[in-house]
C-alpha cells in the first residue's frame, strides 16, 4: 500500500495499533514538518479543553481560518477516512467519496487525529507526494455539504450570540449545491441582513436548518456577521434550554 496514495482504506483498529506502535497514522508524512503550526495546534488544544476534539466541523473551520493544510483522520463506521484540506488552494483530498448520496456519510464522521498533510496540492514541487487526480475535488462543496449533513446542529462559536447575518457570495456561482428552501434562503439573505430567528421562520426553514445554513455560509466564507446591526438579535432558546436542560454546543 502505497504511503501517500492510499486506495484502500484502513480498519480503525489497524489505525489505531500503528498509531501505538510508531507515534502517527499510516497516513502521514515521512519527512517535513512533524507538527502543525501553533496557531492551528492551540485551536485544537481549545478544542480538547472544551471536549470537541472529536468535532470535524470545528476542527474543518480552525483550518479556514488560519488558511492552514491539515490531514483529519475521520472515523466513519469501522474505517478510517483521511482527508487533507488545502484551504489556500480550495481543494481537499481523499480516497474516499465523501459527496456520494448528497453527503449523507458525513453524518457519521468523527474526528480521531489532526496531523501535518502527506499529500501535496496538484503542482507542488514535490511532485512525488501528489496523490493521484482523482482523489483531489473541490473544497467548497465538501465544507457546505459538512454543515448541512455532519452531526453538529448548534452554531459555531464564531457566528453565535446575539448577531445579524447576510450572504456575501452565491451558492451557484460558487458550484456549491443547495437545493429547495435552503438555496432560497442562500438567495434572500445576499438582499438583506436579516437574524437567525427570521431565517429560520422562512417558507420550509426551520431554527436548526437556519443554524445549519449560517454554518455553512461561514466555511464557505460567504457570511457576514453584524453584531451592531438593527436587525441582531440573540439565538432563540429551545425548549431544553428554557427548562435549564443541556445549552447548544458552540
């Protein structure tokens, strides 16, 4: 099996010996850099604090916000699934179709390791750490897919609190799929600025679709959040949380 070019993928428990047995995942590099670049790792230190390292969503926006490349090894039933992000270059790649049955498998995905990048974007100069082409697609879609489909429904820390938000880009012009009530609202919300509670009484919009939405516009780098705008309201409570239940995970 080929170091950088894998093909078949890995049983979690095969990942998790070699992971004992040599420190790092059969995924990653043999030389270069051996740890992701501080700002990345206190992310994920946070992360770990807060008892999200599991998180892939959270771990995905750590990586768009710092523009950093980084190799997730995701959990996805018994296998391990290794996808690398390249934010910079707006790809991601991975053996495994993540898009197929419109995302639906990422709803199962769990974070296990976040680690330095094996592969290398199409033209690197070390050509020989380039996977093969058709593991490598288009980051947007993969990113808007993961909030739509993954296991996350609250906000993001970012983009919660009392705020107003506005689309900034349009799904279509960025090949991004959205289908029904969500590619209206997408469409309603680069006319104005409007809050969380609005979307989500929109026709066929609900407050976790409305979450959903806004979390991914934000991957996308597709939202503006207004915290002073007239329109900023705090998120809606849930019945839950007025009964002094469990609090939405940021």
């Amino acid at each position: 099996m080929s170091q950088f070019d894998v093909t078949t993928l890995w049983r979690v428990s095969s990942f998790e010996r070699i992971r004992q047995e040599t420190g790092s995942s059969a995924y990653t590099q043999l030389d270069g850099p051996t740890l992701l670049p501080t700002t990345l790792l206190s992310e994920l230190s946070r992360l770990e604090k807060e008892g999200a390292q599991a998180d892939v969503m959270e771990i995905v926006a750590a990586c768009m916000r710092h523009h950093e490349s980084a190799l997730i090894c995701m959990k996805l039933d018994d296998v391990v699934v290794p996808l690398t992000l390249f934010p910079v270059e707006g790809l991601y790649h991975c053996p495994h179709d993540l898009l197929a049955d419109r995302g639906a498998a990422l709803a199962r995905v769990t974070a296990i390791s976040t680690e330095p990048p094996g592969v290398r974007p199409p033209g690197h100069f070390q050509h020989e750490r380039i996977g093969r082409a058709e593991h490598y697609h288009p980051l947007l879609p993969l990113l808007f897919s993961l909030a739509l489909n993954g296991s996350r429904s609250s906000l993001l820390g970012e983009i919660a609190g009392a705020a107003a938000y506005r689309a900034t880009c349009s799904l279509a012009d960025d090949g991004i799929p959205a289908h029904g009530a969500l590619a209206s609202a997408a469409e309603a919300m680069t006319r104005e600025t409007v809050s969380l509670r609005t979307i989500a009484a929109w026709p066929g919009m609900s407050l976790e679709r409305a979450r959903r939405l806004l979390n991914g516009l934000y991957l996308v780098s597709g939202l503006r959040v207004t915290r002073g705008h007239p329109a900023a309201r705090a998120e809606p409570m849930t019945w839950l949380s007025r009964l002094g239940g469990a609090k939405p995970r940021r």
